[in-house]
C-alpha cells in the first residue's frame, strides 16, 4: 500500500474527472485502454459534484478541513427506490507528511475537485453499458480522507492543519443520501474500489443498518481484498503501514468490534480477510487473483527486491519468468483460500480472474462490452446481476494466468 506516495503528482484538477480515479497515480496509462470497443462520445455522462458545505460544523471534513463532497444521478423507471453507492479509491495517507502533501490534490479537498466527473461502468446510465443498475439511483463518493473512511481524531495538527475524519465523512454522507430519498430505498448496493472496496468491506453492515429492514442491501468491493501476507523477502511492510495508518487516522474504533477485539494489534482488522467471517451482509467480491497493485507493493514491494529481478515482471506480466509465475501463483492460491468464508456463504459471491487488472467494475471495457473479461462466459456486470437478483449462483474463480483469453492484461 505504499503506492500513495505517487498519488500525490496529481496535483491540477481537470474539470472533468473520470470516474477511475484511482488511476491517475499510474500517469494515465490505463487510460488508453479504457474506451476501446465503447463510444465514448455517446458513453459520457458528465455529472455534478455536491459538496456538503453542511457537513462541516459536524467536523466531517477533508484532510485539508475542506467539506467532503459526491456525484449522485437520480434513478428512474424502476430505479427510482434503487441505491447504488460507490466508494471512490486512491490509496492511502500514512504519516502526517504524506497526508498533508495529499491534503492539496483532490484526494484530500474538495478545493481540487473538478466540477463533474464521468459515470462509465456500473455508474453509467445506459442499459447496454450497465445492464442491472443504469436506472438505479447512482452514487460517486468522493474519497479525500486518506483512511477508507475510517478516521476521526478530535485534534487538528497545529501546523500542518491536517485533520483525520474519514469516519465523520462517512457518516455526513450517508445522512445526507437518506435525507435525499436513501431512507425508502427498496434495494441497495454498496460498492467502489481499490481502498473504496476496503471501505466496502469495512462499512457493508453499517450500510445495511442504515436501510429500512425490509430493504434488500448487499456489497460488492472491487479489488479491495488487500491481504496480509509475508513478501518473497519474508517482510511484511504493508503490515506496519497499516498499523501505522490506523494509528494516526484514529480508525480503530469504528473497525467492526467483532474483529478488533479478538485481533492483536486490532488494526489488522484493517485487512477484508480478517472482516469476512463478521459480515452478515450479502457479499460479492470482485477482484483478481493477480492484481497488479498487490504484486508491486504486498509481494514484491521495492525494498523486497532489491536487485530489481522483478521490474520487467511488475511492470507487464507478460514478461515475468515461469518462476516468477510461479511464486506468483503461490500468492493467489493464498488469496483464494483467505477467501473461504465467502465461498462457504450462501449468499456469497465471487468473480475472481485471472486478469493482471486492479478495478474492474468502474471502468466501461473491463465492466462490461464486447471485449470484457468473461468467467464462464459472464462479464463482470452480468455476474453482478445474476449475484444481485439471485438469478445463479456466482462463484466463479479462475484457472491460473495466462489461461484466460478473455483478460486485456495491459495495465
Ligand atoms: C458512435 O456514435 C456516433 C454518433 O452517434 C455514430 O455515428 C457512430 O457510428 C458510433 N460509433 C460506434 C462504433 O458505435
Ligand atoms: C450542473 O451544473 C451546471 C453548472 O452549475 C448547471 O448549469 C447544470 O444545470 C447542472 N446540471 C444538473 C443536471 O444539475
Ligand atoms: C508487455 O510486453 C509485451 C511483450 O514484450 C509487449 O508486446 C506489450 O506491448 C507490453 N504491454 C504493455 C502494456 O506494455
């Protein structure tokens, strides 16, 4: 998770964001792939921020102290009751001086947000894009709090000005939607991706708790399942970043107590693997076996390799040697079995490829078009459906890399 330090190069902001920010660390680079099969002219829907300048005497605000802010385009037809709320990611912020860096780019202020951002994938409105929830009522969370949504600390840094109020936004916002019709939601989705599907594992039941109990309400993290585990050098950093994060963001207390009070330190709780077995809502977890984001910073982050044997290989997997493939393998395979209490659900889902992909759900080609990557013939949007209305069971995990035709592979 040591990739936020290149988050913060953004630091003009376009009015028009798209809506995989998390990208934007990567320089652009998926950009290229993101629209080939898909009209883009006709795909673009542009929608406007709302900032939340009443959230801020509640002390749920930025990093900078700035008011937190979402994108919401209204349902229709018989979305009208539909919710579907969207987590935006970006990394983390770890110590006060990457925070204070990112509290200046729109992952940390509302001041750097562009005015509207574009809907594609499971946000977009058209129903050949979006099959199950173009009508639904479609929400983008803004993400500038640097903690998956889970900080408050009372006290302001004196000289950095930098608060830690992850959670309070969390909470503003979903007052917020309520009040904007969410409290007679009949159906919901609570999803995003990357550390918004950390958020999703980390507030899918208070999410629940918050719709009216007849409502049906499930959550789908999108390349959120971020596992702890040793590196090839046989360190773990990711373990004392996290622990580091909680620490200075405040966010154990809001960790589900199930999980804090039986985990030493408690902000391992931080992790989705230790959460799953306390989740009582509905879960789909969508999210590759060979993420690209957990190959270059949990199995081989640069202080593990120090002789860069694994530079070509992290770059584009198609150049890693069948060692490589090999311990790669070996990480997946630990993934898939942290994954057990999801696969032993009954209500559980998973779409779990093969694909070197990090976000799959927000982003149109991977999300679903002619060129999407498929398991068992389904794209992502379709599983999702089959997953949400109960059409099929959806546990579909695939064969090692490279026996995937269907993935893209080129982040
Ligand atoms: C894209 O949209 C334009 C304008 O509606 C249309 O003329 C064109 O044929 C479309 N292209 C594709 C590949 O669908
Ligand atoms: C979006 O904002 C612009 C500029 O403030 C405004 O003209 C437009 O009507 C807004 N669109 C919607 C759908 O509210
Ligand atoms: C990855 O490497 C292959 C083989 O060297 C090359 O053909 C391909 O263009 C590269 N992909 C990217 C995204 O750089």
């Amino acid at each position: 998770m040591a990739f936020i330090l290149i988050l913060i190069f953004i630091t003009v902001a376009p009015r028009t964001i798209y809506a995989n920010t998390q990208f934007q660390y990567h320089g652009g680079s998926v950009a290229k792939k993101v629209l080939p099969d898909v009209n883009s002219t006709n795909a673009m829907l542009l929608v406007n921020i709302t900032v939340l300048n009443n959230a801020v005497f509640k002390g749920a605000v930025c990093l900078d102290g700035s008011p937190p802010a979402y994108h919401l385009h209204r349902g229709f037809g018989s979305g009208a009751n539909r919710w579907l709320v969207h987590m935006e990611g970006g990394g983390w912020c770890y110590d006060m001086l990457s925070c204070s860096g990112r509290a200046a780019s729109p992952l940390g202020s509302s001041l750097y947000m562009g005015d509207t951002i574009a809907f594609t994938g499971i946000l977009s409105d058209v129903r050949s894009q979006n099959p199950d929830f173009y009508s639904w009522n479609r929400v983008m969370v803004r993400y500038c709090d640097g903690s998956s949504f889970t900080g408050d600390v009372e006290e302001v840094d004196p000289i950095t000005k930098v608060h830690f109020r992850g959670q309070r936004i969390w909470q503003a916002v979903m007052e917020d939607l309520l009040a904007k019709g969410m409290y007679k939601a009949r159906q919901a989705l609570l999803t995003g991706c990357s550390a918004g599907g950390v958020t999703t594992f980390i507030h899918c039941d208070r999410f629940n708790d918050l719709l009216p109990g007849s409502a049906k309400v499930k959550c789908m993290p999108d390349a959120g399942f971020f596992i702890d585990s040793n590196d090839i050098s046989g360190g773990n950093q990711q373990r004392f970043l996290v622990d580091q994060m909680v620490t200075l963001h405040g966010s154990s207390k809001h960790l589900p107590v199930a999980c804090t009070s039986e985990m030493i330190p408690s902000s391992l709780c931080f992790f989705p693997q230790y959460l799953l077995q306390w989740i009582r809502t509905p879960l789909l977890v969508v999210n590759s076996a060979y993420d690209p984001l957990q190959i270059r910073f949990i199995l081989v982050p640069a202080a593990a390799d120090p002789n860069n044997y694994w530079r070509n290989c992290k770059m584009n997997i198609t150049r890693c040697a069948p060692w490589q493939l090999r311990v790669m393998e070996e990480f997946t395979d630990y993934m898939i079995s942290a994954l057990t209490p999801v696969s032993n659900s009954r209500t559980g889902g998973l779409f779990i490829n093969s694909c070197y992909a990090h976000c799959q759900t927000n982003v149109q080609a991977l999300w679903h078009s002619p060129s999407s990557p498929r398991l068992y013939s389904k794209t992502i949007a379709e599983a999702a459906g089959d997953w949400y209305f109960g059409r099929s069971v959806v546990k579909y995990i695939d064969c090692p890399y490279p026996c995937d035709s269907t993935c893209n592979n080129s982040f």
